[in-house]
C-alpha cells in the first residue's frame, strides 16, 4: 500500500495574504499581499530607519532621523576615496538614490543626477553603501518595511 500525503499550510503562514479574484473568478490558490508593496519615506513611518550601533537608545524619530543622516554623510566622507586628477576645475556633483529593505540591506542604488562624465563617482558611492554598517530597517504597524533615502553630494578640491 502506498500512502501519499499532502503538505498542510502552516497556521499564520500567509495571515498576510487573502484569496485573489478577477470579476469574481477564483483562481485558487493564487495568492496575493494584503496590503500593496510600497516604498515609504521617511516621513510616512513610524520608526525611522537607523544605525543599529550609532543611534541605539534614541526615543523619537527627530532624534533617529538626525543621527541616521549625521553618521550616514560621515561614513561618506570617512569612506569615499577620490583618485586624483578625477576632480578638475569645477566640483562633481551627484543625486543618488537607494532603498532600505525590510532586512536593512541597501538595495535599488540609482543616480538621479550626475555631472561625472567618467562615471568613476558612481562606481565609488555604490562602493560606500554596500559596505554601510548594520542598519534597522523601518517601521509602520510593528513591521518592517522599505524607504527610499536620497541624498545629494558635492566633491570638490
């Protein structure tokens, strides 16, 4: 005799998620978030993203949001290692743009704007914010969400 079982679906595993339809049609066991994949700001959470190591212990999100942009642009300026002779007679001026996960990784790094022909800043700044210390992600209703951070920067002589 051969017995065959089915795996069962784990109680609270997809409490997260609800039964999709289209005009009233099931389509069984396609399944779909609750709630919509969104990246927030900073403003539209309710804890701020922030150094795990630098800026424990802050109590209100002015305060996390402070020290998350203070250490943020010192490790930028600790940690970008300019060549010379890349900078000439006029400052680089570059718009970057990165989410945070819900793990507190920096992920989705765009340039927005850049005045750097030789795309060698780019190559840099992406450099940087992968080796960015442990950060705790973002909150809203007790869970871990994205937010972008952009961010200017200005390098000259």
């Amino acid at each position: 005799m051969i017995n065959i079982s089915y795996a069962q679906v784990r109680p609270g595993l997809y409490d997260d998620y609800e039964r999709d339809t289209l005009r009233g049609r099931n389509f069984g066991d396609f399944i779909k978030p609750k709630k919509a994949i969104y990246n927030y700001s900073f403003s539209e959470v309710d804890i701020v993203p922030t150094f795990v190591k630098k800026c424990k212990g802050l109590d209100n999100n002015v305060d996390k949001e402070k020290c998350f942009g203070d250490y943020f642009f010192e490790i930028l300026r600790r940690r970008m290692k300019i060549p010379d002779g890349l900078i000439e007679n006029r400052p680089i001026i570059v718009v970057t743009k990165f989410t945070i996960n819900e793990l507190g990784d920096i992920e989705d790094i765009v340039i927005l704007e850049s005045n750097d022909y030789t795309k060698k800043v780019k190559k840099i700044i992406i450099k940087v914010l992968k080796a960015m210390p442990d950060i705790k992600p973002a909150m809203i209703d007790n869970q871990f969400v994205k937010v972008n951070y952009s961010f200017p920067i200005k390098i000259e002589k």
